[in-house]
C-alpha cells in the first residue's frame, strides 16, 4: 500500500532514507491535469542536516540541529549531494522529484487547495508556515502527514524539483511553502522558481529513490 515505507541505508555509514512508494496514476483539477507514468519512492521527510552531513562532510544550514530539513543549499548543492549519494550506493538511484511528481505525491488523490481539503483553519496540523513556526525550521515529521504518509509537503521548507520553470532554464521550481510562507503559498499548486545558484533558509529538498 502507499502508506508502507521503505528504509535504505547508505552503505558504509549510519544514514539512512525512508521512502513512500508513488503508483503510477493521474490526478484531474479543473484547471489541470497531473500525470504520473511510472511507479517510484518520495522521502518520507524532508532531508535532514544529518543526513546532508553525513555525505557532504558540512552543514550548510541556518538554522542548526541533527532532524531539522536541511537548508542554505542551492540547486547546483543538491546536485553534487545526489552525485554523491550515487556514489556511494554504486547506482544512479537518488534524483530529485519533477514538478509533476511532486504535485501528484503531495495531492495524494486530493484536488482540493491543501492536501488535507480546502479549510485554511487546519494548515497549522499539517504544516509549519507562517502562522505557527515562530520564525524558524523544525524536526521533520512532527505535524500530520498526508493520505500517502508523507510528511512536511506543505510548510517547514520549500522543496527543489529537477524541473525547470520554462524554456529558457534559467530557473528550477521548488514547491511546498515553508516556515516563512503565508497560507496561500502553502497550497498543493503554490510554485516559486530560482536560479540553480539560488540559497536562502527557507529551501531545501526531499529525495526520490528510484529501484
């Protein structure tokens, strides 16, 4: 079922990755269409500072502590961490999800504004932003997940995709709204783009795990 999770260790060290299987499906709004062709794994979580560390050597990020989402990286950081992670596993398992496979993962059948319905007044179960992070990043996985079991895919930190926001790519979307986010930014089609070199507190990433 979509709410079992996988755990993959990292060889040779003690991190690990948890992952919930996406099935193939499409999901119809009335303004449009997310398809998703392929079976694959979404993080359970954001990626942590401790997971970060543990392949980078470093911690990049603002606000410090070993299960907060790892933040402060670029586009162009994430890629290197993900050359890494190929590395070490021996195959080219770990990429970055699309804007689409984000979208259907966080709508979890839903076509409502939030993943949870359309009622702003439970964003604060689901998700840190605006309204109740204080101003700051907190451990993944403390507010409710959704339908899928994944948690934090509204609020806490913004999340990098390997799609580019139009044709000329010079800039790749991240989605999901974070601590610093009003509501309306934490909606399941809330998009932003930056450029690849683009850091700030308030993005980081979660990973897709290919088999």
């Amino acid at each position: 079922t979509k709410q079992m999770t996988v755990t993959k260790n990292l060889p040779g060290s003690e991190i690990h990755f948890d992952f919930c299987p996406i099935l193939a499906g499409t999901c119809r709004m009335e303004s449009h269409e997310v398809k998703n062709d392929k079976d694959f794994y979404l993080g359970k979580y954001q990626v942590t500072q401790q997971q970060w560390e543990g392949v980078m050597g470093y911690n990049p990020s603002h606000f410090k502590g070993e299960n907060l989402p790892v933040e402060t990286v670029s586009h162009a950081d994430v890629q290197i961490f993900i050359l890494k992670l190929n590395s070490i596993s021996g195959k080219k398992n770990y990429r970055l999800p699309t804007e689409a496979e984000w979208e259907y993962a966080c709508r979890a059948e839903s076509t409502s504004e939030y993943y949870f319905g359309d009622d702003v007044s439970r964003l604060g179960e689901y998700a840190w932003y605006k309204g109740n992070a204080g101003g700051k990043t907190h451990p993944v996985g403390q507010k409710k997940p959704n339908k899928w079991g994944l948690y934090d895919m509204a609020g806490n930190v913004r999340e990098w995709t390997e799609s580019w926001s139009d044709r000329s790519c010079l800039y790749f979307v991240n989605l999901g709204g974070s601590w610093h986010s009003d509501a309306e930014y934490c909606r399941s089609v809330s998009r932003l783009h930056n450029p690849p070199v683009h850091k700030s507190n308030f993005v980081g990433l979660r990973l897709v795990f290919v088999p």
